[in-house]
C-alpha cells in the first residue's frame, strides 16, 4: 500500500471470490491497480477484448475511460488500487 501510494491518491483494498465478474465498464480517472493475492483478468473491450491476467504482485495502468470487464480468478482475489 505505501508503494501503491506514492503513485496515486485515494488508496483502497477489495477483495472478490473466486469467480466473480465485473460487468463492462469505464472510469473518469487513471486507475492504477496492484493483485496482492490470488488472480484476476481483465478484458479491454476498446482493444478487441484483450485479455491481462494478473496474479500475486502483478500492476497495471488502467487509462482513463478504457472499456474494461473483469473475471477473478479461481482462488480469488485481494487488490489494491488508487487513481490518478
């Protein structure tokens, strides 16, 4: 967390179970997002759905107003996450 907010304000912590899903959808900010445990896949609708997968340690730049939905992987998962 205090790595997460040296890049970014308004610092959280969620946690999903396994197999949970997020519906597509966009952000008004930068959201930069650490997988802390567990696994989760993002798929980015504007760039013919790829699809990244983080696991345990992994980080990624979310831009701002990127179309995005996610599946948490089968252990679940535990992320933290800011914007900026």
């Amino acid at each position: 967390m205090a790595r997460l907010r040296e890049e970014a304000t308004g610092c959280y912590s969620w946690s999903n179970g396994p197999g949970d899903r997020y519906a597509a959808h966009s952000h008004t900010y930068e959201k930069v997002l650490y997988c802390v445990e567990g696994s989760i896949a993002f798929n980015l609708e504007a760039e013919g759905g790829k699809r990244i997968e983080l696991k345990a340690g992994d980080r990624m730049v979310l831009p701002r107003g990127t179309i995005h939905s996610a599946v948490v992987g089968p252990t679940g998962c535990t992320c933290i996450e800011g914007k900026r």
